[in-house]
C-alpha cells in the first residue's frame, strides 16, 4: 500500500496547475482531465463527511439513508478509480 499523496507533497511530480496543492482535487484534473467528481452529488470529502453524519442519525429518513449510501458509494468508487488512473499516469512517465 502506498499513498499516492506522497509523490505530490513531496515535489516527486510538479505541475504549476496543482498551485502547490497535493490534493487529488487539484492533481485529478491536470494529469487525467477527463475525471471528474463535477457530475456526482458529492464532490469533496467534506461533504462525504457530513453525509454519513447524516446517514447514521436516527432522525434521518430511511429514503434519505439509502441515497445518500448511493452518493457516498459513487463518491467512494471516483476517488478509488482517479487514484487508479493517476497512478497509471505516473508509472508511464
């Protein structure tokens, strides 16, 4: 297991386009452009954070659980799959 953050928080891969930012918020869109998190309901981890907050709650309708299950898992799987791409990216450099 390794953290791709790392390459990035290191100056290993620079790109001026990140702003000196190792997130892959800002990494995703400058090595594999045709990602991106725009079209999902969640978009940050921040949001995804306060999502389950609200999952979990007992006061949340069971509607609501199950969508926002649904938004967090698509949130989970572009963030799995941009680490994918990025390392691929990175091993044909």
């Amino acid at each position: 297991m390794f953290d791709l953050k790392t390459i990035f928080s290191e100056n290993l891969y620079v790109d001026s386009a990140f702003k000196g930012s190792a997130s892959i918020k800002r990494v995703l869109p400058v090595i594999v452009p045709e990602l991106t998190y725009k079209s999902l309901n969640i978009s940050k981890g921040d949001q995804a954070s306060e999502r389950w907050e609200r999952m979990i709650s007992g006061d949340t309708p069971e509607s609501e659980k199950r969508q926002i299950e649904k938004d967090l898992l698509e949130y989970c799987e572009m963030d799995t799959w941009a680490m994918v791409r990025i390392w691929e990216v990175l091993k044909s450099v």
